[in-house]
C-alpha cells in the first residue's frame, strides 16, 4: 500500500504547477522542494516514534523539524502548524479516548524545534529586510481573501489529469484501512469536522502571502500545491478509516473486487498521463534532449562563459538563447550583477531568445 502511494505522489511531483522552479533551479529545488521532503521526512521519524516510542526517531524527527523552519517561510509555516495539531490530538485521545493513558509531554521536544527554526527564519536580517514595510493590510480581509484564493487553487491544481491519481489513492487507502481494521483501536470520528481543520490550515498556509500583498508565483506556487497534496492525502486517509469502521457495505467487498478496482485506477492513471502527457517534467526533459534544445543551450553559454572569464574583454556583445529549455530558469535580467561580477564595463544582448 505505502509503494503504491509513494509512486503515486511521485507522479504528481511531475506536475509542478511552475517547472522551472520546480528541480532545475537552485533556490527552487533545494531551498523549496529539498526542504518539503526533509518536512515529510520529520513526519515520518514522529510518526515512528509515536508507534514505537524510539527516542533515536523522535531526536531525528526534533532536528530535521528545526531545520525545516530554517528552509523557506512557506514549508517553515505548514511544519509547526502540522506539528502543533498533532499535539492537540494526541492530548485529546490521550484525554478523552477509549484507553486513557498519560500523555507524552516529549511530542513538545518537535513543537518547540519547529518554532525555532521558523523564528530564526522570521528574524533574520535579510528576510527582516525584504518583510519592510509589505506588513499594514487588513488581518481579517486576508484571511477571507486566503480562503477564497485557496479554493481557487484547489480547483486549479485538481485539473483532469490528477483526478485519477486521487480517486486510486482513496481506494487504494479504503483497502488497507478495511483490511487493517480489526488491528487498528484508533476512532475515526466527525470526518467532516476534520476535513474542514484541515482546508483551513492549508488556507493558513496561504495567509501570510495574502496579508502582505504579494503575488503567489514561481517556487511559491509550487509549495501550495504541495501543501495542498500533504493535506488532502491525510483526508483521503482519515476518511478510509471512518468509512472501514463505520459502513458495513463496505467493509465487506471481497478483497479481490479491490484489487480490481486499484488496477483500473492505475491504469486510468497511466492513460490520463498519456493524454495530458506535457503537463509533465519528465516529458519537457526529454523534448529538450531529443530536440536538442539541451545541447544548443549548453553549447551557446558556454560560448557566453568563455567572453566572461576573459579579463580582456571589457564591453561584451550577444545574440540571445537560441532556445532555453522549458525546464530551465533562466533570466537575462540579471546582467547586471554578472556585468559586476566579471568587472565588465557592459553587456549587451541583441536578440530575442525563443523557447522549446
């Protein structure tokens, strides 16, 4: 179940709403993508820890939840805010739950860490200094403008071809909550209630970009659709187990009419990646490759690089990209700061660039 849901949201990592800032781009990549992986990865050492009491995952969950918060603002925000309810629910099913235990005040070691990390993150100069004077905007307009926004985004990012790919997850978590139930004592309770914490904190997520008036775009954008992808897997996966513990037609399908039903959702998958085949990263890398939009690139900046490192050359001249693979971010904007890194006198670009 868990290698099936992993290819899955491997294939919508394909389907970065903005490529080029999704791998390709150094900020993008490590910054943005790198760090929601190394958020999953803190999830995933709490939840281990929480299973089997390992200290050694709850000291690795505690380190890599600091320094996510020291990553970018937005996965910096989703990590304490995720964090900080999984606190809240295990107090409450610790408090109120079938079996009253004494709650485990060491979950406050991940809390407290992915605090921290977004404090620093907050307070540091250069953000300090990029955050001055965009604050002022009314709180409680954003936060309605968040929602709205949100669910604009939802509807964006849920276009035809990853309709499949839900709908396989839901069934494919239906089957291992069926076929889990009768080990699992947890009470799926008030799964509506739950799916609409959820959508207000990826709205939450969203708020402060909202608040201080800037566009959501690039690496940004990139992040909300993760976000959103993080928060409906979890209501996906909630709502698979109140539905294996609470209605019986279900719970008593015949396993095989799952199997079914879970390969004719991949394949519907693969179908639906076939058709909307150039929504997809791994397609525009292999345009760029087999056209050979790769090797023009590569070979006419190589061409720039060598004028650069020239200390003879003062005043440089160019014809623009022939073609700048879809995948690359690449901005000519910045000649400026490579006119002052290289101690040239000007730089000059004579043609407009064309894209694969």
């Amino acid at each position: 179940v868990l290698a099936v849901l992993a290819l899955l949201t491997l294939i919508l990592l394909e389907m970065f709403p903005f490529i080029k800032e999704g791998y390709s781009w150094w900020v993008g990549g490590i910054n943005y993508t790198f760090f929601y992986g190394v958020f999953l990865l803190s999830q995933a050492f709490l939840v281990h820890y929480l299973v089997k009491k390992s200290k050694i995952s709850l000291i690795l969950g505690s380190i890599l939840s600091f320094c996510v918060g020291l990553g970018n603002l937005l996965t910096g925000l989703l990590n304490p805010e995720v964090v900080i309810v999984e606190a809240v629910v295990l107090w409450l099913v610790c408090r109120f739950g079938a079996e009253k235990k004494a709650y485990d005040f060491r979950f406050f070691i991940p809390v407290c860490c992915s605090v921290v990390g977004l404090g620093i993150n907050v307070l540091c100069p250069g953000n300090l200094l990029r955050g001055d004077g965009l604050l002022g905007n009314n709180p409680f307009l954003a936060i309605k403008d968040a929602i709205v926004l949100s669910t604009q985004m939802i509807a964006t990012f849920h276009k035809a071809s990853m309709i499949p790919i839900y709908l396989t997850m839901g069934m494919i978590l239906l089957y291992g909550a069926v076929r889990a139930k009768s080990k699992v004592s947890v009470t799926f309770v008030h799964p509506v209630g739950v799916s609409v914490v959820l959508y207000l904190l990826y709205c939450s997520v969203i708020t402060p970009i909202v608040y201080v008036g800037t566009t959501i775009y690039g690496r940004c954008l990139n992040q909300t659709f993760l976000s959103q992808h993080f928060f409906t897997v979890v209501i996906l996966f909630y709502w698979a187990g109140w539905m294996a513990k609470n209605l019986k037609p279900v719970a008593g399908i015949p396993h095989p009419y799952y199997h079914a039903m879970i390969i004719g959702g991949l394949l519907s998958v693969f179908w639906s990646m076939k058709v909307h085949e150039f929504d997809h990263y791994t397609i525009y890398c292999r345009v760029s490759l087999e056209q050979g939009y790769a090797d023009i690139f590569q070979a006419q900046m190589v061409e720039r690089f060598k004028v650069y490192e020239d200390p003879n050359v003062k005043d440089c001249m160019f014809n623009s990209i022939d073609y700048v693979p879809s995948i690359l971010y690449f901005d000519e904007d910045c000649l400026e700061d490579i006119k002052g890194y290289y101690d040239k006198n000007s730089i000059t670009i004579v043609q407009q660039k064309h894209e694969d």
